[in-house]
C-alpha cells in the first residue's frame, strides 16, 4: 500500500520520465471518462471527472479510508467484478480475464451506475495501474430494455406457439381433419380421420378423394370441392363418406380454400365433424313418420270397413223387419245382416282394443297381474278358442303337448292374447298345410311355439315385423298391431321371444322361460 509521500515521488518520477507529462495531464482532466491511478486499493492520481464524480457521492477518494474497491457493488452476474469476485482482488480478475473490459456497480443514493472498468499497468511502475471507468448507466438502461422487449417477445411467442398448439390439438382430437390439392389428391389426414373411417395414413396420402365416396354421391364431392372454392368461396355442407369396409359416414363439413402469398389456392382443408348417428336417428324419424302416416291411414280404413258394414247390414235388417214376421227367407236373411253386423262389431272392438293397449304401452299405465299358471292349461284354451278361426279344410289345426304340464309365471288374460295373436297371424298367412301349437321343456327351459306352413317373412324384415305399424307386404291383412303386442307382453312377462321363417315355407315363434325350481310348497324363479 502507498503513502502519501510514496505518491508525490511516484507522480514526480512520472514528471521527469515523461517531458510532455503537462500537456497530457490536461488532456486527462479533459475526458469524461473516470481514470485515476491505483494499487488496487488508494488512488495515487485522479483526472478531474474521476474526483468529481466521487465527490458528488459524498467520497474523498484521497482520504486514507477510501478503497475503490469498497464502491463496487455485489453484482452476481457475467461480466460484473467487484473485490473478492471468484476469489481474487477485483483488478485480478480483470488483468487475467479473456475480455478487454468487465463492469462494475457504483451505487448512489438515487440510481446504480454501470461503467465499463479496464486496467493497465504502467511498465515504469510496479504495482501501480491506470484505471479508467466508462459511464454505461444509459446505454445499459437501453440494453435492459432490449432485453426486456426481447423477452417479453420470446414469451409472447412461446405463449402463441402454445396456445396455437392447444387449438390445433382441439381441432384434431374433436374434428377429422383432412387436406388435398387441386387435382384431388389427398396430402393430409389427422388420426381422427383415419380411425373414423378405419384407413392407415399410408392408405390414403396421395389417393384420390374420390375414394371416400360413394359411386351415387360422386357428383356432391365434385360440387363440395370445386363450386367456388377456387375461387376463394368456404363451402359447407353435409358429406356422406364410405369407410374402408364400406361403412356409412356422415359429416358436418366444411371446406376452406388455402392460399398462397399471390392470393392463389393451393389447397383444400376438410374439417369435418361426425354426424351418421344423428342423420341415422332423422332417417329413422322419417320412416316412423311414415310408418305412423300409414298406420293412421290404414287404421281409418279398417275402422271404416267394418263402421260401414255395420251400419249397411243394420239398415238391411230394418227394411226386412215388418216381412219377416210372415215370411221365413226375411227371417233367415234378417238373421244373416245381424250375425255379419255382429261380426263386424266384433272385428270393430277388437281393433279398438288393440289400439288402446298399444296407447297403454306407450304410455306406461300398461298392468300385469303376475302369478304362477300352468302353461299347457292356458295354451289348450287359446287354441281352442281359436277352433273357429280354421275356415280351410286345407289347413291342418293341431296342438302337440310334450309335457303333461309347464309351470309358468305370467298374467293369464295377457298370456292367452299372446297366443291368440300368434295362431290368428298364422291362419291369415297360412293358406295349406299346417298350423301346429306345441308346449314342451328341456331340462331348465319351457317353451311355447306356434309354427305354421305359411308363406313366411323375408329375411329383411324378420329384424322389423315387432315394431309398431309395420307389416311385412304392403298389402297384408289387419293393421301391424298384434306381434307389437305380442313382443311387448313376452317382454314384461319375463318370456324370450324368437322368431324363424323361410318365405314361401313357413314361420315358428317361440317363447322361452325359465323352468321355476320348486322349494317345498313355494314356486320361485
């Protein structure tokens, strides 16, 4: 460390070594820059800025208690000293560092000043370096800035470079999500577009679209793509696409023309949304409307038929009425236009009948008395009660009992409808052969057939003869309530219901349930 007689030689030896030591002591005080001369700790020489500057900090940068190295303040970061940085003294670091300069913290009351610090040993000098100190506090508040701004914009960017991946993860996992170019060639598809319709990826890139659409439909995806979107136009609509087995698929799409910088289009990106389910369901809708349109037509016919006849053979019966006290042949025909009204009154309420038990089960206000019947009693009275419906000397009537008797759980009332919904069916249908009733059981299972040698179902509508309002043939008999009925008791009851047929050789249905296990008085399923 220097004294201050130390000093006063060092800067008088610095005078007679160097003639010009005036004129560049004025060009030192002259700078803006702080330059001093120093041992590391006590400044030995300081041109005027170095002096003012510390001065205005309240410091005398002569005075024995002043260390330069004190000043500096902790600053933790690259290319910042301050005494004791790493291990060594500040000027150290900076002698033996790869950069010409470091920086250094002063701090004030009202800011922290950064300046730019080299040191240079002077060669006529041992110990002793001249250290000059660059303001940088403006220039480093620009850069702070910068940085500031370009971290701020390397944010923003991650942040929409984030959210620009959720949305495209949103898109590809809720829509199918396709492109192609202007030849129709196919050059993306997304995962969800290749599970939907069951292709890999490598089945579809550079195939034609025109392999997602039916022979029928060929001419809406020429309409879909090209009307307008070359021209720039977004097309929306329903697509109806063909899977790789040959499934159905329907889509909500739309399509938008993608452009170039010229303003060119260059391709066509699908988004399309799955909606086979919902078109299924209007489809559906469709035919019930249709089915009911035609029930509610049909049904005004059968109750007019017999309304009509009634009323005409009642009208008859009146005319004949005073004759037919004296003559036996207005008798007889009086009788007759009375049994046929009767008939036909019979008919009447059985339709109504029908129709108010399909409301009932519409409406759940249907009831079953549940209870444990033999099954071969209440079979051998529905057939019987039909005896009278075997108008053809063709047909064979029988009923077969495989077992002397089949405990059953059931409502009775319900249970013989069943059957005689069944046999009357097969006497409409059955115009020779045979209609046979059969009850019999396997080791835990009774069953009920009614089978008949009829003209039978096709096999394309074997899956709807139970539904509500639907026949077979356009022109069949009676209006498509019964095996409705039919399938809705079995159901309740607890019965299987099954159904074979052969067109043109006959039908057998079948109901099937559970043999009841008897433990001691007490009949359980």
């Amino acid at each position: 460390m220097i004294n201050n007689s130390s000093k006063e030689q060092l800067k008088q030896r610095l005078r007679e070594s160097d003639p010009t030591y005036r004129y560049y002591k004025t060009i030192f005080n002259l700078t803006s820059d702080l330059i001093a001369l120093s041992d590391g700790d006590r400044i030995v020489d300081a041109n005027k800025a170095f002096i003012t500057f510390f001065e205005a900090l309240g410091a005398d940068i002569f005075a024995p208690d002043f260390f330069l190295s004190n000043r500096f303040e902790e600053i933790e970061k690259y290319g910042y000293v301050y005494d004791g940085y790493q291990g060594k003294r500040w000027f150290e670091t900076i002698l033996h560092g790869e950069k010409e300069h470091y920086r250094v913290g002063i701090a004030s009351q009202e800011k922290l000043y950064t300046f730019n610090l080299s040191v240079c040993p002077i060669d006529s000098v041992e110990g002793i370096y001249v250290v000059t100190l660059s303001d940088v506090t403006e220039m480093m508040g620009y850069r702070s800035i910068l940085e500031e701004g370009l971290r701020t914009s390397v944010h923003d960017k991650e942040e929409a470079q984030l959210l620009l991946e959720q949305y495209d993860h949103a898109i590809n996992v809720s829509n199918l999500v396709a492109k192609c170019n202007l030849e129709g060639k196919i050059i993306y598809v997304n995962d969800a577009f290749c599970k939907t319709l069951h292709y890999t990826h490598d089945e579809l890139i550079n195939q034609n679209a025109s392999i997602l659409f039916f022979v029928d439909s060929e001419a809406v995806c020429e309409k879909a793509t090209w009307s307008g979107l070359e021209s720039g136009e977004i097309w929306k609509g329903v697509l109806k696409n063909k899977g790789r087995t040959g499934s159905v698929h329907y889509f909500d799409s739309t399509l938008f023309p993608l452009k170039n910088k010229e303003g060119k289009v260059v391709e066509i990106l699908s988004i399309r949304h799955e909606i086979t389910e919902m078109m299924k369901a209007k489809e559906e809708a469709i035919q019930t409307l249709e089915a009911k349109t035609k029930f509610f037509d049909q049904v005004s016919h059968e109750l007019r038929t017999p309304l009509n006849a009634i009323v005409n053979f009642t009208d008859q019966a009146l005319e004949s009425f005073d004759e037919m006290f004296e003559d036996e042949e207005s008798r007889d025909l009086v009788k007759m236009y009375l049994e046929r009204s009767y008939k036909n009154s019979q008919n009447l309420l059985s339709l109504i009948n029908s129709l108010l038990d399909i409301a009932k089960l519409s409406s759940g206000k249907e009831t079953f008395m549940i209870g444990q019947y033999d099954a071969v009693h209440l079979v051998r009275e529905a057939f019987e009660n039909c005896t009278s419906l075997n108008k053809n000397v063709n047909v064979e009537y029988k009923l077969t009992l495989n077992t002397a008797s089949a405990p059953i759980e059931c409502d009775p009332f319900k249970f013989r409808q069943i059957i005689t919904n069944l046999i009357s069916n097969a006497f409409k249908f059955t115009l020779e052969g045979f209609i046979e009733v059969r009850v019999g059981g396997s080791d835990d299972m009774y069953t009920i057939e009614v089978a008949d040698s009829g003209i039978g179902i096709p096999s394309d509508k074997l899956s709807s003869i139970f539904e509500p309002f639907q026949q077979v043939r356009e022109h069949d008999i009676g209006t498509g309530l019964g095996l409705s009925l039919v399938r809705e008791y079995s159901h309740a009851m607890g019965f299987l219901l099954e159904v074979s047929s052969v067109e043109g050789k006959g039908s057998c249905f079948t109901l099937n349930q559970k043999k009841l296990k008897n433990e001691g008085e007490t009949w359980v399923i």
